[in-house]
C-alpha cells in the first residue's frame, strides 16, 4: 500500500472523490470529500486487516441508531484502491472539537451542562441498542454547527455478560471524566476541590461508578424536579448501584427518571460561550463563533475534520487519541511518512473470533514501513521489556503491525489489552484474531 497522501485526487465508489488528506489515524486516514450530491463531508479509509465482516457490521448497528447527538454515517462499503483492499465510511462534517476549545480555555458551568445534556442522551441511545462508545474524551466530542454530537465511527458492539455491564459503566466514567475535564482541564479532581452544582456529584460518583447515566439524567434536570437514587419510600424503582446492574435494571431506571423528572428536549442540545464585560450583561454567542476564531488563531492547518470524523475525534485535530496525538491521531502515512507510528484506530478495537482465527493478538502501534516498526519495538522494550513486543505483519508485507504479549487465546488478549493500557501504551490498544499461520 502505498502513503496515504497518494490517494489524494483518487475517487472511491465512484461517486467520493477524495480531496484533501485530514489526517492519518494508524491503520486508517480522513480525507475531505463531497457526499455524492456535492454537500461537503469527511471520508474515513481503512486497511483490511482480516475483519472487513466486524467492521461493517458494527457501522451498519450505528447508523440506524437515530440520535441527534452522533455523527451521522451517511455511507459505507468496501473498495480497491491499487489493489488494497480497502473499507470506507462516509460521515457528516465537523467545524471544531471540544479539545480544541479546551486548549484555549475550560467551560462554564453552563456551557459544560449543555455539554453534558448532549452527551448523556448520545450514551443513553448507544447502550439502548447495545453499543459502546468506549473513546469519549474531549478530540471525540464535535461541534456540526451548534450541535454538539460524538464521533460514531469508532463505535461498537458490546461484548456479552457481565463484560458490556462494564464496557458501559467505563463510558459512564468517561463521560464524567470529559465534564470534569471541561471544568477544569484536569482528567483527575484534586483534592479538596469543590465542582459547581451539579456537577461535583456527577463526577465524584460518576468517576467511582456509583452513578449511571439514569442518575446523571436526573441531576441534569430542573433542580425542582431533581430525582436522586430513589429510596424504599418514593414511588420511582431505584437505580441500580455499580457497574454489574443489569440492563433490564437500568433501562428500567432510565425510563422512569425521564418521565419524572427530564422534560424532552425540543431541539439538540448546542454549546454556547459566554462573553461578558464589566458594564454589560451577559451575551451568549454560538460556539462556532469561538471555535472560528480559535481555528484562524490556531491556523486552519490542523483542524481536523475540516478537521471532521477521524479524527473526527477531533477532527480538528483528530485525535484518535490522536490530537494528542490527537482521541487524536497521527499516523501510518501522512503527508510526510510518519516516523512515529500512532496507535491503531480504536474503532477497530476487538474482532470476535471466526472460523479458522486461532491467533489473538494485542496491536499497538502500525506503520507502513518495518524499520519504524522495529524502532517502536525497540523503544517499548526498553522500558516495558515485560510486555514482550514484536513486529507482526499478518500480511507477510505493510502494514507492519507493532504487537504485544505474542499470540494467546481472546481471554489471555483481552486481559493483556488491559495491562498494555496500564503500562502506558495508547489507550486505542486493541485486541485481534487473526489467522493461524499469520506472523
């Protein structure tokens, strides 16, 4: 396969031409197009690495998920491009990212419950259809207009058991994460820090899993009809405690706390800021407005999505955890072959295991060419020798995938996923199976 920037002008599916590389995210990159019709949008392509069937399916369950707060995912498919195998989505556009605005400054109270009166309806919609987020930080949360809306690209299903009781609970605690982040710019709280009302109890206890999103919905609304944790005297079923609730419990709980005390929203939540002097009141201005600025000031190089979807985890910067390296991104061929790999899309995070796979492995890092996959080898062995890195190319060619643990079976995978993530490798770690005899 050849540098992503090379399929620049190339057109897939007949009908995406694809314009200008956004940005590269491991395995996959972001390029401005036209949505068929001439309307601008954002085209995600992506090596098939043996789990074309995973991939598609788990596109096909997000699109029909109708929520205003997601990203729409207008298209996808399969193609060849020079003989690559290749998948593609085609996605609404994004004019900014909340990790931009963040660079600049932290919201307000008001701003950051608009923030969050968008994202829990998103989550609620996603877990509703048995979807996980599991990438909810500030380069993945969008502004498309005034509307704040979450990158859905990277979305997937949720695994069985007990294991999506936790796959959600851990996008509860992202989400307080993100709030506590837009308050404070800080991903932890310091100690003996108060958060403004009501956003202190909705980040203590959503950070220590006391509450799901039922509860975060009821401190969200009016403080009149505010609905804690129902109590054995009060006619509302009482929210499930801890991430191992059922999801008959807590679908249960969320129905019963909407009615009662979340009046329905009439139009998506939009993220204003606030601009105010010493002699006059208040103004609110549109969010747009700022992040306009803030992309002239920062300079329209590297907003993402045009800056959009892949980034769209930023896409303005796309993060794919990337934007730091992005939620943001950098990666296997930019403009300028990237001489430091970024860790692989999370959207393709865990493929379950199919026909002849017998071979679960940890991914990393991936890059087109070898000697930079060695280099990152080199470095992590360094410094994490336990972790037992390694070059694997499924293919016997590019992409040079940079794995860790060696081959296991999926428990083993997943376990070790974990402890890669707590070692300090990209938190888009993710775990594959793939064939046999692949090395």
């Amino acid at each position: 396969m050849q540098l992503w920037n090379e399929y620049e002008g190339r057109i897939v599916a007949d009908q995406f031409p694809l314009k200008k590389l956004l940005e590269p995210e491991g395995r996959s990159a972001f390029f401005s197009t036209t949505n068929g019709s001439g309307a601008p949008a954002v085209i995600r392509l992506i090596e098939a690495h043996f789990d074309e069937p995973e991939i598609l399916s788990r596109w096909s369950a997000v699109a029909k998920v109708d929520q205003p707060n997601l990203i729409k995912l207008k298209k996808f498919g399969q193609t060849t491009l020079d003989e690559t195998a290749l998948l593609y989505a085609v996605m609404e556009p994004a004019d900014a990212s909340l990790a931009d605005i963040l660079k600049e400054r932290p919201l307000t109270a008001q701003e950051t419950r608009q923030l969050a009166i968008s994202l829990v309806p998103a989550l609620e919609a996603l877990h509703t259809g048995n979807l996980v987020h599991e990438h909810l930080e500030a380069a993945y949360v969008l502004a498309v207009g005034e509307v704040i809306k979450l990158r859905s690209d990277c979305i997937r299903e949720a695994p069985e058991g007990a294991e999506a009781a936790e796959a959600k609970a851990r996008d509860v605690r992202d989400l307080a994460t993100v709030l506590l982040q837009a308050l404070t710019l800080q991903r932890r709280l310091p100690a003996g820090t108060t958060l403004p009302a009501p956003f202190h109890e909705i980040v203590t206890n959503g950070l220590s899993g006391a509450w799901g999103l039922p509860q975060i919905a009821a401190a969200l609304a009016p403080a009149a009809t505010f609905v804690p944790a129902a109590t054995p005297k009060q006619t509302a079923p009482s929210a499930p405690s801890g991430p191992t609730a059922s999801t008959k419990e807590s679908e249960a709980y969320a129905e019963s706390t909407i009615r009662t005390s979340k009046p329905a929203p009439q139009q998506p939540s939009r993220l204003v800021a606030p601009v105010a002097t010493q002699d006059e009141p208040r103004r609110i201005l549109p969010w747009t407005t700022i992040a306009a600025a803030l992309i002239l000031a920062i300079f329209i190089g590297w907003h993402f999505l045009h800056k959009s979807p892949a980034p769209i985890p930023t896409l303005a910067t796309m993060p794919s955890q990337a934007s730091q390296t992005s939620p943001t991104v950098s990666a296997v061929g930019a403009s300028t072959p990237s001489d430091s790999g970024t860790s692989v899309a999370s959207s393709e995070r865990v493929a379950p295991a199919t026909g002849a796979r017998t071979q679960w492995r940890v991914v990393a890092y991936t890059y087109n060419h070898q000697n930079q996959a060695q280099d990152k080898v080199a470095q992590i062995l360094s410094k994490h020798p336990a972790l037992n890195p390694e070059v694997f190319a499924p293919k016997g060619h590019a992409p040079y995938l940079v794995t860790v643990g060696g081959g296991m079976d999926r428990d083993a995978a997943m376990t070790f996923r974990r402890k890669a993530r707590a070692e300090g490798l990209p938190r888009d770690t993710y775990a594959q199976n793939f064939p046999a005899n692949a090395r």
